[in-house]
C-alpha cells in the first residue's frame, strides 16, 4: 500500500462521467419533499423549544438525519442575527453550503453563504454561514465575543478536532459572559457523554430517526491488500445483486479512491468481456463509478449527490472517509471499509505531525455500516477479521489534541490572552509533555519571550492563517526586501497541487515540470512556475500546454491577494520598513531576476531559509544522504526535488514537508547557507563546514555560535524556569 502512495502528483480526477446525461437534476419540488422526510426536519418545533429553553444544547442524531442541512434553517426563524455553523472539513462548508442555499431557494454567498481558509463566500446579509473550525477560531481572535453571532452550531463535533476541542475550552468561558448567544453541539451518534459532562447543564436531545439493520461481514483471514479485496468485493456484489442497489467503498485518501476506480473499470471490463462477449456496452449501461474525496473539483463532486435516472443502473462511489459522516450519499445499500484512514498523526521520533495511514476505531467502523442501512436493511464488508475488530481497534479515536503538535493551537490562545495554558479548560487535555515542547518550539522560534509571553513577531504571526514556519519567512521578507516573491513562495506552499502528471503522459509531464527546476530550490522553483505563468498573462492554455493545474494557478492568486492584505496591516504600523516593502511593487520579479540560476536568488533563499526551525533541516551524509538535524532520523530527497540538479547536493538544507511512505522522503527543499542556519535559526545543534575550501566560512560559523550560544543557553534557561512550571 505504501508504495502507492509515493508518488503524491496524481492527476486530479476529472470524473469520466463529467457530462453524465444519466443523472437528474433535482426539481425545487423534489428537494423541498425530500426536506420534508428528514428526522430533523420533523422535529423542528421541539428543537426551538428546548434552544430557547437552554443556552447550550447538544444534539444527537443518524448520519443523513439532516443535522447539518436543516438545523440551520429551522433556527433562522427565530434567531436573527447571524448562525455560524462550524465543519470540520472544508468540503463539507462548501457542500452542505451549497444544498442549503438550493433548498432555500437563494444564490449562495447571499442569505446562505460560506467561508473556508482562503475563501469567504459571505456578504454582511448573510445569515447562515457555513465555516470550518478553524475560521471560527480565527474570528475569535478578532472579536473575542463574537458579537456577530447569536448562535452558534459547532457541527460534527464528535470528530473532536484540535479547532474544536478549543473551541469547546473558549465557550466554556465565553458562556457567562454573553448570556444572550446559543451554542448547539451537534453529534453523530458516537462519543455525545463527553460533551455533556463538559457542559453539565446541557441537555441532550436526540433526533429520533429509523435505521435499519446492517448486516457486517468480516474476513476470514486478515488481507493483504486491501484495494485488491475491495475490487474483488465490488465485483462479486455487482455480478450478484439487483442493480438498484448501489455501492459505497470506503479507502483512504485521493490516491487509492483514483486506484481503485481504476481498477475497478479493468477489473469489469475483464469480467464482462469474459461473460458478455457479444454486448461490450452492457458494462457501460449497468455501472457508474464516481470517486469522492475533497480536493475533487467540485463539479465533480456534485454529480455524486444526483440520482439515477434509471434503477436498472448500479452507483459506485469510492470515496474517503468524507463520506463517513461528513457528506451523505443516499441510495446506499452495500458498503466495503478498507478498514483504514488517514490521520494526522505526532509523530514524535521525528518530531512533526505526518498524514499517516491508520486503523480506524470501531466507532469509526460502525459509522461506516451505518451509511449502508438508511433507506432498508444493507451490508458492510469489513476487510478485516472480527478479531481485529474487536481485539484490535481503538473504541474510538484519539482526539486529534492528544496526538499533534500544538505550537499553532497554542500561539493561538497565547493571542486570545490566555496566559496559562496549562490550565486552559480542554475537554480532554492534552498531554502537558506536549504542550511542554509546543511552548519550546514558540520560544525557539521567537514567538515568545523568556517570560512566556507572546514577541512582537508572535503577535504579528498569529495575524497569517499559516503555520509559524511560513508566517516567519513572510515576516522577515520585509527586512530582506523580497516580501513579493515570498508572498508568491508561501501562496504556492498553501495549495495541495501545482504539477499534473496524467496516467499515460508521465514522462511527458515530467520533462515539462523539470524545466521550471531552478537547481538549488525546491521553493523558488514555485516561485519561478508563479513568474512564468505571470508572465504569460495568466493562461489557462500555457497551464495545460506545461502540465501544470490551471484551478491550483487561480487558487494560488487568491491566496497572495489575501496574505498581501495582511501583510499590508503589519507594515502599516511600521513605518520604517515600510518604505522598503512597496504593495504595489508586482510587477518586477522578472525584471530583477531574469537570470533564473541558484546564486541570484540569495536573499529570497536566506528568507526561505530563516523561516525553518531547526526541526526542518537536514544536513548532508556522504555523498547524497541526509539526516535530520534534530535526531538523526535519515532522510531521502524527494525523486522531483531540484536539488539533482546541482552537481554536489549540498551539506545542508531545509525542508518544508516530510513524506512517510516506505522511505522518509522530504520535499520542497531548499539548499541552505549553513552561515545563515547559525544566524536564524540553529539553537544548540553542531553546524559545521568540513570542506576545507570553506575555511573561512567555518571560523565564521565558530564566532557566531560561541556568541550566540552562551546568551542562548541562558534565555533557555530563563525560559524554562518562567514560562513552563
Ligand atoms: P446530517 O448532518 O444529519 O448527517 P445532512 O443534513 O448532511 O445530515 O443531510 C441530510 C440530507 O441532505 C441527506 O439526505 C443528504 O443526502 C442530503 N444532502 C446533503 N448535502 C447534499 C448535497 N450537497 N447535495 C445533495 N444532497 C445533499
Ligand atoms: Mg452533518
């Protein structure tokens, strides 16, 4: 499975069923009765009633019973100001956004609107806004008591992210001081006690809804390859059952969901050809395969929800674990759950957090039968013993607090005022070794002083919806006067995808890719697509003709254009710099750099370079290893990585991301001065310059360090004393 998974740059689906002329297009009608039919939408004067009644409510029901969708419109009618209604996941703001404002008959972004990082689809008249977790965390640093609201739904809260978990704690003290706001909690039905014991006078209602029994089928033998059992389950279902009964499998990220419909296709193809020699098109009249995962274009996404227009046609959607409770598909009558997903994971050998494949948890694995038995009795295939079931999955998740760094999280409460952090009202909390080195890291960087307290540069930082790493560069850009092409680095950074790398054109796309390398620098490589694309007025045609995503180009333009208004706000307030850094300057990256090689770039690379703390470098074993810095772990330069291109790697470097797949790789890596790891951001780790020829540059070295280190060791000292008890 691992191997799979190595190669990050697929193709971004674009479902073969684009212009499907199969699917319907749901009238108002259709849509209003089928509102009508939702548990939620039933109760809808109950719920008024016990919302008056209480200020915090939680409130429990099926997947599908309309939580989301509905909740919202039945509480507009007596709230009037504005409902803020948390997610998870960014997919869902937007999906379930999307639904509301048809089933209420609006354009989106007018009554009904949304607003994910990034991108805010809300006017001052909107009323029900759809958001993830984290915007409301930032809002709340804004204005600490949401003013704006009087109600507020925190949706899929027993996903018990880190946005919500804080969330959670900045209520339980908001609370009393705005009497007058609501706050609804709202559950799959998993994991609900947890919230009412944090919120002890809250009752819990819940949704009475039917499901209906589903009947779980293990395997006998754990598998070895779950994307091959799943196609082979798919297969025997399809070949076996009525054709109205459709089918959900669940796999674990974009890359498996893309394999898997893959495969499925050969896999029936092989099938039919075998069993229908005479009819080829049967296969294409009895199936259609739709994947579902988040970064899928949205269009695509769409046509996942539409119906059938013939129920002598099989649905199968192969999707991620969005579809677990997030987004409902209706129609389901058979699930298969690869039994994985992928979690963000601290990983604290190497000291980040990494998307890691992992084992769901039994909760998990209900939730995912659940999908099958909604409209009558269904089926799950578990690919995975009972045993394993039972025996070895976790009854629930870790919540995400428990299992994370928390440098962000805790930069954030340090810039709400909370001083202790130790003591902040976590639902769960989280262990304080953690928060220990999450205060040490905000120290290490400068985010805080000795005292504990929040630096300029901390405040100014919690200011950027980035990690520290990033808001850093940006911040120091100005001093090196390279803010525009930073903002464009960091813009780039903040997209999933820029290079597409279609199935039958890889080599192709390869050799277009490898001509934007500018050898040294993983980042100015970015930064060098983002001029050329500039330079080309923009051109969606010059994207598709150098394999890069045209939608990820657009993306990346928003993003500058926001962190450049916030970069704007900080300057303001500093006059001195703000001569140097000139908003207006967009125009000159070409004209500066025109000759794109490594050496030109030197301030944009030392900038690149002091943003890294020292948990992101990587210094050079023989001839083309590297080791991280911080513990040694080896380390594996990314195959696209346009460090090949120099003749001798370097002996150091940084490094923006770390791939876990069956090797450690790290991509988007820049080559870094060590003079400069010394003068940014190396605290007590041995840099050093073996190469005789460079002599001088390790007296250097030597000089700063002994200055540096001393007055180092005792502010660490201080720190440690201070600001952690
Ligand atoms: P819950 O939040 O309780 O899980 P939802 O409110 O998300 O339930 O879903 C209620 C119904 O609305 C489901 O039948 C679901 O299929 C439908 N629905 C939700 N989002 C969409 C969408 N984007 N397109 C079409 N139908 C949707
Ligand atoms: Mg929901």
């Amino acid at each position: 499975q691992n191997k799979r998974n190595e190669n990050t740059i697929s193709e971004p689906h674009a479902s073969k069923n684009e212009e499907q002329k199969e699917l319907i297009e749901e009238s108002y009608e259709d849509i209003q009765n089928k509102r009508k039919q939702l548990p939620a939408y039933k109760c809808g004067n109950e719920i008024l009633n016990i919302v008056r009644e209480n200020q915090v409510v939680v409130i429990v029901g099926e997947t599908g019973s309309g939580k989301t969708t509905q909740l919202p419109q039945i509480l507009s009618k007596e709230y009037g100001k504005k409902i803020g209604i948390t997610q998870p996941r960014r997919v869902a703001a937007l999906s379930v956004a999307t639904r509301v404002a048809q089933e209420m008959n609006v354009e989106l972004g007018t009554l009904v609107g949304y607003t994910i990082r990034f991108e805010d689809k809300t006017t001052k008249d909107t009323r029900i806004k759809y958001m993830t977790d984290g915007i409301l965390l930032r809002e709340t640093l804004k204005d600490s008591m949401l003013y704006e609201y009087d109600c507020i739904i925190m949706d899929e809260a027993h996903e018990r992210t880190l946005n919500t978990d804080v969330l959670l704690g900045f209520f339980k003290n908001l609370l009393a001081k705005r009497r007058d706001i609501k706050l609804i909690i709202t559950s799959a039905t998993m994991n609900a006690s947890k919230f009412v014991q944090f919120f002890p006078n809250a009752p819990n209602y819940i949704i009475p809804g039917r499901t209906f029994p589903v009947t779980n089928i293990y395997t006998r033998f754990p598998v070895s390859d779950y994307l091959e059992s799943a196609i082979q389950q798919c297969v025997k279902i399809h070949m076996s059952t009525p054709l109205n009964e459709d089918i959900l499998i669940f796999m674990t990220g974009q890359e498996d969901v893309e394999m898997a419909c893959g495969m499925l296709m050969e896999k029936l193809i092989a099938v039919y050809s075998s069993k229908y020699q005479e009819d080829p098109d049967k296969l294409q009249n009895e199936i259609c395969i739709f994947p579902f995962y988040s970064t899928l274009p949205q269009d695509s996404q769409k046509q996942v929800f539409k119906p059938l227009n013939s129920t002598n046609k099989r649905k199968v959607i192969v999707s991620t674990n969005i579809a677990e409770t997030s987004l409902t598909i209706d129609g389901i009558k058979h699930v298969i759950d690869c039994g994985y997903s992928k979690l963000k994971v601290y990983n604290p050998r190497i000291g980040l957090d990494s998307l890691q494949i992992t084992p769901i948890s039994q909760a998990n694995a209900q939730q995912r039968s659940g999908r099958a038995g909604r409209t009558g009795p269904g089926t799950c295939y578990r690919l995975y013993t009972e045993s394993t079931f039972l025996f070895e999955m976790y009854k629930e998740t870790i919540p995400e607090i428990q299992r994370t760094n928390l440098s962000n999280v805790l930069l954030m409460l340090k810039s709400l005022g909370v001083q202790d952090v130790l003591s902040f009202p976590f639902i769960d909390p989280p262990p304080k070794v953690t928060l220990m080195t999450s205060l040490y890291e905000l120290w290490s960087i400068g985010t805080l002083d000795n005292m504990g307290n929040l630096t300029k540069l901390g405040t100014q930082m919690a200011k950027f919806p980035l990690n520290p790493n990033l808001c850093k560069m940006l911040i120091n850009s100005i001093a090196l006067d390279c803010t525009e092409e930073l903002l464009i680095i960091v813009s780039m950074l903040s997209i999933p995808n820029i290079f597409y790398r279609p199935k039958n054109a890889e080599a192709e796309a390869d050799k277009e890719r490898a001509r934007f390398y500018v050898a040294g620098s993983d980042h100015i490589t970015l930064l060098n697509v983002y001029s050329q694309w500039r330079a080309n007025r923009y051109s969606s045609q010059w994207c598709k003709k150098h394999y890069i995503i045209y939608r990820s180009m657009q993306r990346a333009n928003d993003i500058i254009g926001q962190l450049r208004s916030i970069m704007d706000s900080i300057v303001k307030g500093n006059m001195r710099k703000s001569r140097r850094y000139n908003s207006n300057k967009t125009n000159t990256i070409l004209g500066i750099h025109d000759n794109n090689t490594f050496s030109s770039w030197k301030n944009v690379r030392k900038c690149i370079v002091s943003g890294y703390s020292y948990k992101n470098i990587g210094k050079r074993v023989g001839l083309n290893k590297y080791i991280s810095l911080q513990n040694g772990m080896p380390l594996q330069l990314h195959p696209t990585s346009s460090l090949f291109g120099l003749g001798d790697l370097p002996p150091y470097v940084v490094y923006h991301e770390l791939l876990l797949t069956t090797k450690e790789y790290i991509t988007v890596v820049t080559a870094a001065d060590p003079i400069w790891l010394v003068e940014y951001n190396l605290l007590f780790f041995n840099i050093s310059c073996t190469d005789s020829a460079q002599q001088e540059i390790a007296e250097n070295i030597q000089k700063l360090k002994e200055k540096k280190l001393k007055r180092l060791q005792d502010d660490k000292a201080m720190f440690n004393s201070n600001a952690i008890k």
